[in-house]
C-alpha cells in the first residue's frame, strides 16, 4: 500500500467526520500496487444506510482531503445499501484494503 501511516490516519478520520463513526473505507486502485508510482488515491466508502444528502457529502469529503493530504487527486466511491453492485465495486470490495 502507498500511503503513509499518516495519510491512512487522515482519511479514516476525514471519512467518519464526514460520514459518521459507522462509516467505513477502503483503498483500491493503483495505490494498493506496491510496485506502481503515482495514480490518484481511489477510496471505497461504505455507509450502513442510505443518505439522502449523498452527493454532497462524498464533495465535502473529496475537498477536505484534498486541503488536508496536500492537493493530490482523490476518487471517492459511495457504497450504501441502494448501491448497485457493478464491476468497479465489485472490484474495491475484493480488491481494496481497509484502513
């Protein structure tokens, strides 16, 4: 995983700010790829209900980030029990580490 103790630190407590204690995160992508550089931070949220104010909330939560890990670009994922289960979720869920 290519993120610092610290950035792994600030994203799960930016997620549960945003989106409350029972949120939960994890970290797909290239970024999982010990042996790739670069790529943009691809984040799996996953909410236990569905939020009416959803949009929103993933905007404010990419804009915190952004500001707090230093203007690196950030992909967020919403998953709540309304989501449809298609391929890059199917692919986060098996593929993505839990912070």
């Amino acid at each position: 995983m290519r993120l610092s103790e610290s950035s792994k630190r600030v994203i799960s407590e930016t997620v549960r700010e945003v989106f409350g204690e029972t949120a939960s995160v994890r970290l797909f992508g290239s970024r999982v790829d010990d042996t790739a550089r670069g790529g943009d931070i691809d984040l799996l949220v996953q909410v236990p209900t569905v939020l009416p104010d959803a949009p929103r909330k993933v905007l404010q939560l990419t804009a915190r980030l952004q500001m707090r890990l230093g203007d690196q670009p950030v992909d967020i994922l919403l998953l709540d029990p309304a989501t449809s289960l298609s391929g890059v979720y199917v692919q986060a869920c098996r593929e993505g580490l839990t912070l």
